[in-house]
C-alpha cells in the first residue's frame, strides 16, 4: 500500500470503528471526496535549503508585518494600518465590544502563543539563531501581556500598541489556554533560563489559581462577570474535556507544582473515570462549529500529546489527533454554523463568482483546488476564508497529529498553498499568523523526518564547498572577541577598529593575541569598509554615506562629520589629503578631508561599479564589479582624474592591494566563460580567485599570475578582498572563508592555510568574510554574519608595513571660464532637486540643507535652512514645501513674505530615513520613501499633523527617485522596485490610499524613472522609454521601446515640459532633450554630459534648469 492509501485509510479506519452505522454514509462520502483529492504525489518537492530559506522568509515577512517593533508584541492586523484601529480612549471604554473584537487587539496572546510554539517546534528540530532570538521576542512579549492588568491571573486581550494602559479585561478560553500553554512549552525548552522558569511559574500559578477559584471560567476583572466565551471547562463532553485537560497538565508542566498534577488525575478519574473515556477516539468527538477554529483545538491537544509520558494514553491522544484532522479535512463549508453569519442571497452570490459546484465545498482538499490566485482581487475576504483559510486550519490540524504517515500526502498541497498565495493581499492576521505557524510546523516536521523531502539533504559529515585542492593547513580555531557580526576591520599601530551593525569598536592589540576593547560608537549605520590614519577614522556606510571620526581618544571616538557621498559608499582610501570613496555605478568620488571636520567634494572618476579602491603615488586603482575589470586613474590633479587603463579580470572585482610593483586583486562570483548564467554552466560560480599584476606602468598593467578558488554564487555574500603583508596575501573570499597564500615568487602563489567561519543560518552554510587585517602572529578577520575572530598564523603573519607613497594635495581649483551656456549656483552640498514656489526656487541640497534662490538675471540666495539631516528631495504644493531630510524625516514648511522657509509640520519614522517625496496635486496625499525599501503614504491634508495611511514595500530596493511624478487619472500613483518593477496605488478610492494591486515585473533600471504623459505612464529604458497603461501591460521587448539614444545608456529620470521629454542620468552625467510631440517617435533634439550628478531637469520661464549635484544648480541661458 502507498504511504498515501495507508495515511488515509489509518484516518477512515479510526472513523469507522468509533462511529455507529448510522453514520457510515457520511464516511463513505468522505471516502469518496478524499479519494478524488488526495494527491498521488506525497512529499515536499524541494532540498533542505529550500525549505528553510523560504520558510525563515515567510517568517520575517509575517513579523515584520505584524509584530511591534519594540514590544514584539502580535496584532490583528498590519501594523501599518494603525491609523484605522480601534484608539486607546474607546478601547477603555470597551468599544466596539467589551471583548475587542474587531479592535485589532483581540487575539494578542493566542498570535503570540501560537507562533512561539510553532518556532519553538521548528527550533528543536534544527536549531537556528533566526528561531532562537524570535522565541526570546515572543516570550518577552508574552510577559508585557501578562503584566498590563492590574488583576493577577487574568489574561487580557492587548493592550493597544499605542497605550499598554488599553486592553480588554474581558478575555477567552482561547487566549489564556494558549497563553498557558505556550509559557509551559517555553519554560521546558533549552532556552529558558532560570530566571525565565521562575517568572513562569509564578504567573502559571496565578492564572490557575484564578480558574479555580471561578470553577475553571473566565471571569472579567470584576471577579463577577462572566467573560463572552468565558463558560466554564468542566462540562462532561469532548469539547470540554480538550479544553481543561491540557490546560491543566500544563499548568503542571510548566510550574512542577504537584496540585495541578493531582487535580489532572482528579478531573480524569471523575464521573468513573468519564473524562478518560472521553479523551479516547471515537463517535463522541466533535469539532468546534465554526469550521474556521477547529484547530485551536487540535493546538490544545498536541500539547498534551507532547507533554505526555505514558506511552497508552499518547496513544491514544495520536489517534484522538488523527481522527479530529480527518473529520477536519472532509468537513463541509460554510456547514450550517457558519452559514447563518450571511445571508442566502450573499452565499448565492459568492458561490457563483467563486464557483462552487453546489451550496457547500466539500472538504479542505477541494477548497483548495478551486482556488486561483485572481479571487483574491476581486472577492477578498470570502474567497481568502473559504479557500485559504478553512483548508489551512485543515492542515494545521493534520500536522499537529506529527505521524509522517498522515502528513506526508498533504505535504505537497501543504507546499502549493505556502508558496502560491499572496498574503499581501490578506490583510486577516489569523490567516497570515497560519501561514507563519504551518510553515514553521512543515520545517520542524522535514527536518524530523528527512524522508518527506523529494530531495534528500545531504549528509552534514560529507559536505564540502570546493574540489580536492589542496588549500594548504587549517588554520587554528579562532578566538572570539563577542561583539557580534562585524564587516570590516583594520589596524592602526597598537590599535584595531571595526565596524558591524551601525558600531565602531576599537580594541588595543599591543599583545596581538589578547585584544581589549576599549571604545565603542554608535549611529554610523550601514557600515561597509573603515580606513584609520592620523588619528581620524573614516567610515562608508553605503546609502548613509560616509562618517568621520575622531579616534585620537580610543575611549572616547566621537563624530566629526557625516558627509554626503555622490552615491552608496562602499569602499574607502586615502592618500594626503584626498579620500577615496567607491560609489558603486557612479565610480569613485575624490574628498578633500584636509579639514577633517569640513569635507569637501573635489572629483568624480566614472571608473563603472566600483566596489573597493587603493592608492598611491598618484594613481587610483578600482576593482570594478559587473565588468569585472581593474580601472587604474591617474589623480595627481585631483580636480581632472583621468582612466590611464582598464583591465580585465576573470571574476566580478573588488578588493585591491599594492604590494611593490605588484597590484593583487581578489575576484568574485562568475567568471568571464560562457554561459554562466545558470548553476552547471562553464562560467557559472567560478570567478573565485586571485589575480596577480605588474603594474610598473599602471597604463599597461601586466598580469603575473591567477590562482582560483572554491567556486560558488551566493548573491548575498558578495565581497572579497586581499591584503599583502610578510610575502604573503591574505584572502578574505566571503563564505570560501580566508586563504593564506605564499607571495614570495608572485608568478607561482602558492597555498598555505585556509579557515571558514562558522556555520550560520537556516540553509546552515558557512558565514561569510567582510574584511581582515593581519598582525604579528595573527589575523583579524571580520565575521559579516558571526563576530570578529582572531586567528592564530605564527611565524606568517606580520603587521602591514606602509609603503612610501607620494600624499595627495589639493591644488587650487582653476577658476571658470565666463559665457558657456549656462551660470551655476553652487553651495557646500549636493543639489539633489529643484521645485518652484512663485519666483522662487526651492533647492534640496544635502548636506547644505534648504535654499531658496530667485533665478533672475542674477543668481540670488534669498534665504537657507540648515535641515536636520541630508536634504535629497523637494516638492511643492499649493503654498506649502516638501522636504525630504534623512533621519530628520519630511519637512513640512511655508514661506514668509521674507522668503524664509517656515516650519508647519514634520513626518519622522524612527530608526529611519526618508529620500524621497512627491506630492501630486490637489495635495491630498504625499508619497514617501523611507530608507532603501519602503513607501509610506501621509494625509497631508492638516500640514502640521502629517499622517500615515499606507506602507508598503516589495521586492527590491529603491535607490532613489523611482516614484512616477503626477497621477494617472488623477488618482493612480507608481512606484518600482528594482527588481520587482512597476507597483500602482489607488489614491481615490472612498477608504483613502490603497495597492492597486496592479504591477508591472519588468526591471527598468534602477538609474531610470517614471512620468505621467497624456495619460499613460513613461518610464525610461536603455536608449528611450515605453509607454505603459497599467491596465493592459505589455512586455518590454526591443519592439515597445522608443528610442532616443544609445541603446546601451540609460536616459535617466524623465520630466515632461510641453512636447519636450528631458531625462537626467545622475551616474553618467547624461542629459537628454528630445521632442515628443507624436510619442511614437520621438526626435532627438541633443545630449549632453554635465560634469555633476544631473537629477531631474525642470523648465521655467522657458528656461532649462538642472541640479547637478556638487556641481549645483545650472541655469541654462541659451535654449537646444
């Protein structure tokens, strides 16, 4: 027999043995629908790694959707939606309901509850930091709700996420035996501590002393009245019965308190023994009526299972379990219970849009089968109850059984349902919660029984990440300086300083084997590479820029200056005077940190995506990523940086260093052969390595030597580096670990030690290598995803020695030519962007804050704000200005008659950073973006009290300026994300601002940008732009593009003034005028390379108008 005949005909066999004849026509119909549903296929169709990437992924999304950032409290809805919840003051006053339901605060202990223990499950059976820390979360979150109400013993429902004083003191059965229940799970886990167990138990004890002090019901605070669904559990029946017996066993297991003991055998033996018979298979067992919660009964009794030693009565309780899933599974919905929440004409309605076959789905199985996808646009909340929800708690009763021979046919379907629905378009936290709570039971039960993956796991003992090479000793087991995942580190004399997690850390290493901590600084964000020199640090921190930091005084580092980088800063040197920062696709931008406190921009070298950079003796040298290319620039003049060569490598490039004549170069990802797009083909994975060049001349760099290592792709773990130092290179090849490498003869490298830091994560591979430094004896390596480690390399390892170097000075700037076709407004910071209010306009620029400059036959300042943070972004409504301002948030302001710039209001969104704005007119609503991934839409309607009512995100990033300008209609916004695409938004709909649900997946460049014309939306594309209607989406081939220009450069961020299309690329400096007047085939009118960053061009008074980042604000006097 199949392990599917067998799983079923286990389920019918219980059924029919413990049901009367009289009802064997029922179980034969169940038969009948089973046997046409069950899938023939059991199992999950994928590998170890599979499971758990997606499964933690489901997880995060869930949390981060509904769980409060601070108290890890669960809610009933998306926490973005606040706004629209029940306020503090009603629930007070016990609205809409005394027991909260619809107030989205309801069910806190029974979310919080339930995914505890479904994580707790998923830990146990492989253990996994992501899992052990949430567990920590929802325990600690369990204890907030346990200590809001005054009344000791009660488990109320909250409190409101805005006022831990709002909660409904009127609870249920299901709240407290969940909370009850899952603090017992906890407490005899391995990660209670014993603090943790004492707190248990003394809360258990005052809940179960309070139940039976009221005959085990739930009474409200008063001690008087009876709670909604507060009846009490000692009841003679099988509903009963599965209610008070777990709950009472746990109060025993999780105390050790002898009298819940005692009062568990009570409760079985009474009656003769009546409640024993009733926790036995058989015709007695009955579901709860509402087809939608059943399983918090089986949740309450796979406790119990769990919880039991005696091998006859788990027994027991198994098939109890299995046979409730099964009566479960083939269950009708609605039922006659849930029927009568509708009418007859809407049920006749929701039948025939989501097409039932007759009145009722018969069973979980065909719930599911008649699901698509479109249903949830257009029938919402039924469609997502009838055919995900009903079917899930189906599911989620089946796994509780935790026999593989019952779960393994339902795995398959159990798969399809966790990967094929769009929970963003659920808003129902108790069907996001299931999901979470399913697919962490599914993870658990895999990794128990290895069998239900169709992929079997490899073997842990024969893993291997490379091929027999020969990689030379491992390296000792490091020691540990516990300050948690660290990116990069470096050595400055008797010093090292890292950075990780937004914090500096500085340790004195003047015995290299045992390093002290000695100071710390935080705030610095999203931390990438470090160079330390003369006492002063420097800090890139991708889209946060770069920090300058005083470390003269170890103990004490302190902040001199947060300076605005031209793009992501990610790699860093410095020569002189001049830092080098890498900004990814805009090149490398040249600083002038003579003035530590005062930055200031000198140059950019368009090297193409620049990662990583050294320097000396007046040249630059760039490991370029998606080329894969080292660009070598000569930089005595840092005002003109000029390319002298590029050269190729056989590897996506990075970390650089020179060592004499000799320039090494550390590459990554796919190598140059082709294909290697996919895993299996020739370049695919195996651009691993160090390459070795002479570069006597720097404009004819010669290549020594290449050696490969590992081959591997992991697009998350994408940084390799290389460090030379005693005739030896030191390899940091992210989860390849560190290779040391034997340089003595740079023709024949030859290997020497390797080490790889310790496995993390739910796909269990080894942590990835930020950055390392060697020292006499050892080497710091920085763990990105473990710690900073240092490892011992006696008699090889050796402090780097300086190389003599030619420092950089910054001559005087040669003063501009008169006449040209434009005049330039400059300030000490990048113009970002540019909107009008009446004759003035309005200018974001950075670091120098908010101008306002009258744009007459002269340039006139008429008034500047210096803003809390970074200015990117500028949009004007009516009489009222928009700014854009960092980690100050949106500023809201007005003009006086003065021309100054007036405070009228502030959106802030703590811990985070906002880019962009736009705020189409009538001005109802302004669109923002927050950090480097999220939308948040505010009622702008009263300035001063800016309000949230949508935040969304998908997938991708937002790099900056991806929102379209204008609306669609008047009412439809978009937004891309770089990989995800096109998103639109109904901003005109009664309820206020949603997802349209409408997206469009091409990947149109993160460089590029949205528009609104005659109606349609345009968005640019290498050498032209598409036309889209959001309503019929074409794809973007070659035949739907316009073109303008070169088919290989982005046009950039496009305005529409008149026919004219204008388009700004801010990473090549490219400008295009084209007329537009029949869209379908647009002439080219000129192109033009600014020496700045170019955002989008505005037109006024006939005139062409662009920020140009440092390069300010050009005016152009003369028309194309």
């Amino acid at each position: 027999m199949s392990p599917r005949n067998l799983a079923f005909a286990v389920l019918l066999a219980v059924m029919m043995l413990t049901h009367p004849t009289a009802r064997m026509g029922e179980v034969r119909a169940a038969q009948q629908r089973q046997v046409k549903i069950i899938p023939s296929r059991s199992g999950i169709p994928v590998d170890e790694k599979q499971l758990d990437r997606y499964v933690v992924r489901l997880t995060k999304h869930y949390l981060a959707d509904f769980q409060h950032p601070k108290t890890h409290v669960l809610y009933g809805a998306r926490l973005a939606t606040k706004g629209n919840w029940t306020t503090p003051a009603d629930v007070k006053a016990g609205k809409p309901h005394p027991w909260g339901y619809g107030s989205r605060i309801a069910d806190t202990a029974l979310h919080c509850g339930h995914m505890l223990v479904a994580l707790l499950d998923a830990h146990e059976s492989k253990p996994d930091p992501f899992f052990r820390d949430n567990c920590r979360k929802l325990f600690e979150a369990l204890k907030l709700i346990g200590a809001v109400c005054p009344e000791e013993g009660l488990v109320p429902r909250g409190p409101h996420p805005d006022d831990r004083t709002a909660y409904y003191n009127d609870s249920s059965i299901d709240q407290h035996t969940t909370y009850i229940i899952s603090l017992a799970r906890y407490a005899n886990s391995t990660l209670a501590s014993e603090e943790d167990k004492v707190w248990i138990r003394e809360k258990l004890q005052h809940i179960g002393r309070r139940l039976e002090k009221y005959d085990w019901s739930i009474k409200r605070a008063d001690g008087r009245t009876q709670a909604h669904v507060g009846f009490s559990w000692k009841g003679m029946v099988f509903n009963h019965v599965s209610i008070l017996l777990p709950a009472v066993h746990a109060l025993y297991r999780g105390t050790g308190d002898a009298h819940w003991l005692e009062a568990y055998n009570r409760f079985l033996d009474e009656r003769d023994g009546g409640r024993r018979e009733l926790l036995k298979p058989g015709p007695h067992l009955q579901l709860n009526g509402h087809p939608i919660y059943a399983n918090q009964g089986g949740f309450r009794l796979n406790a119990l299972y769990r919880f039991q030693t005696d091998p006859a009565q788990k027994a027991l309780l198994h098939d109890v379990l299995a046979q409730i899933a099964g009566m479960q599974l083939s269950r009708d919905f609605p039922g006659p219970f849930y029927k009568r929440f509708h009418s007859e004409e809407e049920w006749k309605r929701a039948r025939a849009s989501l097409g039932w076959d007759d009145e009722h789905l018969h069973g979980a199985e065909i719930a599911w089968r008649k699901f698509r996808p479109a249903m949830l646009d257009q029938q919402g909340g039924m469609a997502a109850l009838a055919h995900v929800r009903f079917p899930l708690g189906g599911y989620h009763m089946v796994l509780a059984t935790e026999d593989p021979e019952l779960i393994a046919p339902h795995l398959p379907t159990i798969w399809d349902m966790l990967t094929q629905v769009d929970l963003e378009k659920i808003s129902a936290a108790e069907t996001n919660y299931l999901f979470a709570v399913v697919a962490l039971h599914t993870y658990a039960v895999c990794h128990r029984h290895p069998e239900l993956l169709q992929t079997p796991r490899e073997p842990t003992s024969e893993r291997r990440n490379d091929s027999d090479t020969d990689y030379g000793a491992t390296l000792s087991n490091p020691l540990n300086l516990a300050i948690g995942p660290t990116i990069d580190v470096t050595v400055d004399g008797q010093h090292a300083y890292a950075i990780g997690r937004g914090r500096l850390s500085i340790f004195d290493i003047s015995k290299s084997g045992e390093p002290k901590a000695v100071g710390f600084l935080d705030g610095l964000e999203h931390v990438r590479q470090i160079v330390v020199a003369k006492g002063i640090a420097y800090v890139a921190s991708r889209e946060d820029g770069l920090f300058i930091i005083d470390v003269e005084e170890r103990s004490r580092p302190k902040q001199l200056a947060h300076y605005d980088t031209i793009e992501f800063a990610t790699g860093v040197c410095l020569s002189g005077d001049v830092l080098f920062v890498a900004c990814r696709q805009f090149g490398v931008e040249l600083v002038d940190v003579s003035t530590p406190t005062r930055p200031r921009h000198v140059s950019t070298v368009r090297t193409g995506e620049a990662q990583s950079v050294v320097a000396r003796r007046g040249f630059l040298y760039a490991g370029v990523w998606g080329t894969s290319e080292v660009v070598i620039a000569d930089v005595r003049n840092p005002w003109e940086p000029k390319i002298v060569s590029r050269t190729p490598l056989d590897g996506f490039g990075d970390g650089l260093d020179l060592d004499g004549r000799y320039l090494y170069a550390a590459t990554g990802h796919h190598s140059r052969e082709t294909p290697r797009r996919n895993p299996g083909d020739a370049g695919y994975g195996r651009g691993h390595g160090l390459e070795v060049f002479d570069v006597s001349d720097p404009a004819v760099p010669k290549c020594v030597s290449r050696v490969k290592l590992p081959a591997m792709y992991d697009i998350h773990a994408d940084m390799w580096s290389v460090t030379v130092a005693n005739a030896h290179a030191f390899v940091a090849d992210t989860r390849n670990g560190v290779f040391v490498l034997n340089v003595e003869n740079p023709a024949r490298p030859r290997f020497v030690g390797r080490w790889q830091a310790p496995r993390v994560g739910s796909d269990d591979q080894f942590g990835y290598i930020g950055g390392l430094v060697p020292v006499d004896d050892h080497v710091y390596v920085a763990g990105g995803a473990t710690d900073l480690h240092v490892l011992a390399v006696p008699n090889v390892a050796r402090a780097v020695v300086p190389e003599a170097d030619k420092p950089l000075r910054i001559p005087p700037a040669r003063p501009e030519e008169a006449g040209g076709r434009y005049r330039v407004y400059r300030t000490s910071g990048q113009v970002y962007a540019v909107d009008f209010l009446g004759d003035n306009a309005i200018l974001a620029c950075g670091g120098a804050g908010l101008h306002v400059v009258r744009l007459g036959a002269e340039l006139q300042v008429v008034s500047t704000l210096e803003t809390e943070d970074l200015a990117t972004d500028v949009s004007v409504s009516g009489d009222l200005v928009y700014a854009a301002e960092g980690a100050g948030g949106l500023g809201v302001y007005d003009l006086s008659e003065s021309g100054r710039l007036q405070s009228r209001g502030r959106y802030r969104v703590p811990g985070k950073t906002v880019k962009q704005v736009e705020v189409p007119q009538p001005g109802q609503y302004a669109l923002v973006q927050i950090g480097a991934h999220r939308l948040h839409i505010l009622d702008v309607s009263e300035a001063s009290k800016p309000r949230r009512v949508l935040n969304d995100s998908h997938m991708g990033l937002l790099y900056g300026d991806q929102l379209m300008r204008g609306l669609i209609d008047d009412r439809y916004a978009c937004l891309f994300w770089h990989v995800s695409g096109l998103h639109w938004y109904d901003l005109g709909g009664e309820g206020g601002p949603t997802y349209a649900n409408e997206n469009h997946p091409a990947r149109i460049g993160s460089g590029n940008g949205l528009i609104v014309h005659q109606g349609q939306t345009l968005a640019t594309v290498r050498g032209g732009y598409v036309l889209l209607d959001r309503k019929n989406l074409p794809d973007l081939g070659a035949s739907s593009v316009y073109r303008v220009g070169h088919p290989r450069k982005h046009l950039g961020k496009p305005t529409v003034f008149g026919n004219r299309l204008y388009a700004a690329d801010r990473q090549s400096g490219l400008v295009t005028v084209a007329d537009i007047s029949d869209p379908t085939e647009p002439q080219l009118i000129e192109q033009f390379v600014t020496p700045g960053n170019p955002g989008r061009v505005q037109v006024r008074n006939n005139t062409m108008i662009i920020p140009d980042g440092y390069n300010g604000l050009l005016v152009f006097d003369r028309k194309p």
